[in-house]
C-alpha cells in the first residue's frame, strides 16, 4: 500500500457470529458485503470484507479463533513501512507483541501489538500498490476518527508519535477527566486521546461516518444494539454516538442533525 506510515488502513471486528454482526453493520452503516476475498489461518471462507456505499473496502470481520478472548472487539491496522522494523521498536518501547510478524498471501505482512499500556492493535503494511480506503473522513460508511482512551494518556501520546509520526494537535480540557488531546498526521486530523473513564476499559473506539445521527441512533436500537451515549453534539457541529453491537462489541458513528 501507498499510505504514508501511521495511517490506519483497515478495520477489523472479530466476534463469534460474523453474519450476524455483517447484517447488523449493513443496517446501521450502510456497508455491502464484499464477499469473502481475504483469508485467515483458519481458511479463505472465514473472512468477510465489508464496502463502503461508494463501494470501497473498509472492514473485514472474521469468527473469534480458538483459545482467544471471548469478547467481541474492533481493531484496527496500522500501516507501516515495515513490519518487521515496526514490530521491533513497539517492543524496544515497552510495548507487547501478540502475534510476531507474519505474511498472508496477496494480503500483506502483519503483527499484532500492543502498547505499554496494553491496548491491542495491529501494523500492516499491505500487499497491494494501491492506498487504503478505509480511513476517509466526511465519506459516509468510512472511518472517521479512532479514539484512544488508555490509563496513561501522555505516555500513549510520546509512544505512538515516536512509532508513527502523529502529533498532538490541539485539546479540549474535560475538567477532571483532562484533555482530549486530537492527533494529527499527514496533514489531518485521525482522531484523539483521552484517560480513560473510571470504570471503563481502556482501548481504541472506532467511528464511522454516517448521515443523519438520529436515523442512526433509531437503526442502532432496531438492530439489537445499544447506545452508550449519545447523541452528543462535538466541535465542528457534527454528533457521535457511543454504542455496541448486539453482541457488545463496542463502535461510534458520527453523523449530522436536521
């Protein structure tokens, strides 16, 4: 892939019923099932790639393999200029490596990690030349801001700016709670820091573009899933739902009012 290093470039939702949650996010976001051209470990018909209305790539999701935690959860992949050198420098930082560095045939190279707080994610860098679709801000159906809420949150900002070059660019003081600290890379906004809440795990939330916030909340609700919060109006004039899926795994979407 073309990104520039430290762009996310994909989405993934592991959970015990793919279909399901397919059916649940194609209501919600509006995605079109793709059809199943990736592959896992366990075979090329266990991954399901999830479209944009525009028709681009931007989630796959796949069954919860065996012997791994139970809970339903999104991750994202963080493309890098090398995997290998990548998985390395997480490591020399104190950071976890889940699955060491590892290459799936016309997918790309990977590994799973973690940073020292121990938030779970993925670096990638892809085998196709062309750039990800999966991060595109203001598109409907893409990703829209990734948001990190973490035990430590000037730690995680030093760790990932040394690992991928993003920036804190501005804050938003919340009081007790402290800043919401945005990042920035390659010119943009990507998303935001922020300690975690008091009886909340920490880890990454994942937003996805959608057009009018209440229509959303009400497919939100009539799919099964439930709202954490929301709507709440943010900086810029849009609105974000907290939410989670039938089956808990938890996601956002973002969106316009009237």
């Amino acid at each position: 892939m073309t990104d520039p290093h430290g762009t996310p470039i994909w989405y993934e939702l592991i959970t015990g019923d793919p279909d399901a949650a397919g059916a649940f996010y194609q209501k919600v976001v509006g995605w079109q099932d793709g059809g199943c051209p990736g592959a896992t470990a366990e075979g090329p018909e266990n991954y399901h790639v999830y479209l944009a209305p525009d028709g681009q790539g931007v989630a796959g999701m796949m069954k919860t393999p065996e012997g791994a935690p139970p809970e339903p959860r999104w991750f994202s992949y963080i493309g890098v200029d090398d995997v290998d050198a990548a998985a390395a420098k997480i490591a020399a930082a104190g950071g976890g490596i889940h699955m060491p560095p590892t290459t799936m045939e016309g997918v790309g190279r990977m590994a799973m990690v973690a940073d020292p707080q121990g938030v779970t994610f993925y670096v990638m860098k892809g085998a196709s030349p062309e750039a990800s679709t999966a991060f595109k801000r203001m598109v409907p159906g893409h990703g829209e801001w990734n948001e990190l809420q973490t035990s430590d949150d000037q730690a995680a900002l030093a760790f990932y700016g040394e690992q991928f070059g993003w920036k804190k660019d501005g804050a938003m003081p919340m009081g007790e709670m402290g800043d919401y600290s945005f990042l920035g890379h390659d010119g943009g906004m990507i998303g935001a820091v922020m300690k975690v809440a008091p009886g909340e795990t920490p880890g990454w939330n994942y937003f996805f573009r959608v057009g009018d916030i209440d229509g959303a909340k009400q497919r939100i609700e009539e799919a099964g899933g439930s709202i954490r919060q929301g709507p709440m109006e943010v900086p810029g004039g849009d609105f974000v739902i907290y939410a989670a899926d039938p089956a808990g795994a938890r996601f956002g979407v973002v969106g316009s009012r009237g």
